[in-house]
C-alpha cells in the first residue's frame, strides 16, 4: 500500500487497521473504540433491513466459507449498515461490462454488470489526504497473498520485524483472502482492493488508498473479474 511520509499519524493508523483483525497483531477493535469509525456500525433491529433484506437472508449471504484454504467465520452482519451489504442496482454508465468502479465518497464498489445494472459492494477506502482517483487495470490477482511490512513500518513497529520477509497467507494477514493488485501503464501501484473480516471498516475511511470489501463480497468480485479489467476510482 501506498504510505506518505508526510501524515505519519494518518500512516500509523492506517497500519493499525490494516494489522488489525479479530485475532491479530494490533488489536483494531481498540483502535476504533476510540474514532468515528467506531459509530459505522448500525445492529439491525427487527426481521428486516432498511433496504428490504431480511436479517436472514444477509447472515446466509456473509456466512462461514468452511471450503477455504483457512476457513473463513461469519461476518457479523449486525455490525454493518443494511445499505452496504451486496446488491444488484441501477448504474448507468459508459464504461464496458465487468469494468470496476470504486465510488469512495460514497463507500462503494461496482461491478457494471452490462444491461444498465452493477453489482453494489459496501467498502472501506482511503482516509482524508490519502484517497486518489484516476484509471487503473487489475494487473494481477492473489489468493491468500503474502504480505511484506514496509521498512518505514518496521522502523516505528518493531514487533512487525517478525514479518520482514513475508507474513503467509491466513485470516490475520492484511491481505485477506483475495487480493487484487492494481496497475497503470504496467506497472503496480501499490494499491489493491483486498479482502477485510472487519465488519466496522465498511463504510469508512481508513487505509492508505487501498479499498477492502467484505470477505465474501470480495471472492464474488474477484471470482468474476479477470486480469486486465479496467479499474475506474472516482473523485470522493
């Protein structure tokens, strides 16, 4: 991901949250505590969602994924906004079926879909100072991906030093289980969209510039979208 040397705090938090998981390094949860993040989450009162599905039908849809290489737990569906969860929508736009286009000012994810509809994604995305718009192309994608501390990181972490070569793939690597990287003019950015277990991100600023969907949300985007899809990051 991409760290500015010019927001060391933005930096520092953004690395909290990415080590952070329901079992990792840096505990995110207390990270959030103590942010507006932290009032993201919204528990869904009733059988029904605000946005018409049913709390059953959106704790079928994040369900465990036992199938996995490292199998993936339920995401807690009471922690997210009903208006992030996935959804066919109306999106009309230019851009050629399967194209990719995040909406951080809003907290989305579409995946146009060809016949004037787009696969809706809730996501997190870049903190204030951090966020970037323009075109990229999926470069590449990773399953389980090694993750590599930056030595900028390692310097102000040190209990990241561990990972200097690599942290394996796993629930408690920044990654996630899918990753996909993305590219201009052949070469990486450093920027991906990545899978997140941290049901409190969606609908948040708090990476570096990178944009995190749902564990689940993530395998169906990345199930569907092949190297070399356009990539399109608006302005927030």
């Amino acid at each position: 991901m991409i760290i500015d040397d010019s927001n060391a705090d933005a930096r520092t938090m953004h690395e909290i949250a990415l080590l952070g998981r329901p079992a990792g390094l840096l505990g995110r949860r207390s990270f959030l505590a103590g942010s507006a993040a932290g009032l993201g989450a919204l528990a869904l009162g009733g059988c029904a969602t605000s946005d018409g599905m049913s709390l059953a039908e959106a704790q079928k849809l994040y369900g465990p994924v036992p199938e996995e290489k490292f199998p993936i737990p339920a995401i807690d569906v009471t922690h997210v906004d009903p208006k992030y969860f996935r959804k066919t929508v109306r999106y009309e736009t230019k851009e050629a079926p399967g194209t990719i286009i995040v909406d951080p000012g809003n907290y989305y994810v579409y995946r146009v879909e060809g016949d004037g509809t787009a696969t809706r994604y809730g996501a997190n995305v870049g903190r204030d100072g951090f966020r970037w718009k323009g075109d990229a192309y999926v470069g590449r994608k990773s399953e389980w991906a090694t993750w590599t501390p930056p030595k900028e990181m390692i310097k102000r972490q040190p209990e990241a030093a561990k990972y200097a070569r690599g942290m394996p793939g796993g629930l408690d690597n920044p990654l996630g289980a899918r990753t996909l990287h993305l590219y201009q003019n052949g070469a990486y950015t450093l920027y991906t969209i990545y899978a997140s277990l941290d049901a409190e991100s969606i609908g948040n600023g708090i990476t570096s510039g990178c944009i995190g969907l749902l564990t689940q949300d993530m395998i169906h985007l990345y199930n569907n979208t092949p190297v070399k899809t356009k990539v399109v990051v608006l302005a927030a």
